[in-house]
C-alpha cells in the first residue's frame, strides 16, 4: 500500500460513523444497573434453536449469514447499488435476543432449549428495498443462502441493563445484580413474546480472553 493510499484509509477509519461511540447510552453501560428506555431499532436479523456453542450449528451458520449481509451493506458504496442518504459506518456489534419456552429469564444449564434471534443493528437509512437488494447479492457472491434474514425492527421500551465482564457461563451472578436493583427500586422484569433478555458482544472472542468478555446484559422491565 503507498503512502498515499494509506493516508486516505486511515481516514476512512477514522470518519467512519461507529454506533457503540454515537450511542454510548446503550452500548457502553456502566458495571452496575442503570435504567435505559431504547427506542425502536432496525435490525438485520436471524432466527434459530439450539445450544449457541455447537460446532456448525445452526446459531454459527446464522451469525455468517449476519456478517455477510451486514457487510454487503457496507461496501455498497464501491458498487453499482446506491443506497440514498448513504454514509460510512462501521458495523455494529453482533447482539441477540434469548428466550427458553416455559422459563422467565434464562436457564444457563439448558443451552439445547434455547431459542433465539441473532441481530445486527441497521443504520436508519437502509431500506426494506436495499435490505433485499444485500440479501440476493451476498448470496451469490458468498456462495451462502442468505435468505434466512430478515428485516425486524424491535421496540424494547422501559429497560435495565448492565455491563458484564467475564465469560458467558457466569452471567447468572451478573443478573442477579441486576434483579436485586430491581427489587430494591420498585421495578420487576417484564419478559413477555417480544421483550426479551437481550446481549451485545462488544469483545472478538477469538483475540480477548473470557475473563475480560465484556457483554451488555440488557432486560425489560416494569413499575411494580
């Protein structure tokens, strides 16, 4: 790479629009609960079942189908397909929504029960027609059937949340935290067939040791 050309991706990077520094409120909590109220987002979005961790599982293939199509979105500026009111990002991080039939919150010792929708956020001037459009070109460029995903917009109100540093398997301690700052407050969860516990992965798993995971841990909630 020259000079030059260096010069000129190092400012890409740097004017790149980034959500979690934009919206810090609901990226970047704090170590102890907060109240948030979100408002309605759009997301790019898969649906599935089953234990998050297995090898070429279902969740895995559904978080390439995700960064495929988020990506694709991206980089449509250097192609053909022009998206109106278009500016530079850089793609949000992947978040999900868990739920278990039958259960309030989350049972960690059943992972095969789990139902889910793994999403990445959508910056607002993505169009149904430019969703569909990433959806028909990232499979064919990917060799990926990418028709799973799909165009959501969640709406998840009235709000706790937290920051969690540490692996997954010991969220529980976290949540309870979290529950107990509710209890004390006058508030309780709110779980219902569209509020849902909900995670933003902040940390690459693969370069940042589970110890230092760092997760917004975020649920709806109520008045009592």
């Amino acid at each position: 790479m020259t000079l030059t050309r260096h010069f000129f991706y190092l400012m890409e990077v740097i004017m790149a629009f980034d959500f979690k520094k934009e919206f810090k409120e609901y990226y970047l909590p704090k170590i102890k609960p907060e109240i948030i109220t979100i408002p309605p987002i759009n997301y790019l979005a898969v649906r599935g079942k089953g234990d998050p961790n297995q090898d070429g599982g279902e969740y895995q293939k559904a978080v390439g189908i995700l960064y495929s199509v988020a990506y694709t979105l991206k980089m449509s500026y250097k192609g053909d397909h022009k998206i109106n009111g278009f500016f530079d990002y850089v793609v949000p991080p992947l978040e999900g929504f868990w739920w278990q039939d039958g259960v309030e919150g989350m049972d960690y010792a059943r992972k095969h029960l789990l139902n889910w929708i793994s999403v990445i956020r959508l910056p607002d001037f993505v169009e149904k027609s430019d969703f569909e459009w990433a959806i028909q070109t990232a499979t064919k460029k990917k060799s990926m059937d990418c028709t799973a995903a799909e165009f959501l917009t969640i709406d998840e109100g009235f709000c706790v949340q937290i920051m969690h540093i540490g692996p997954f398997d010991v969220e529980p301690a976290t949540i309870a935290i979290m529950d107990q700052f509710l209890d004390d407050n006058g508030y309780a969860n709110d779980y219902s067939g569209n509020r849902l516990h909900h995670e933003i992965y902040l940390s690459d798993i693969k370069k940042v040791t589970p110890e230092n995971w760092k997760t917004v841990i975020r649920h709806p909630i109520r008045k009592r």
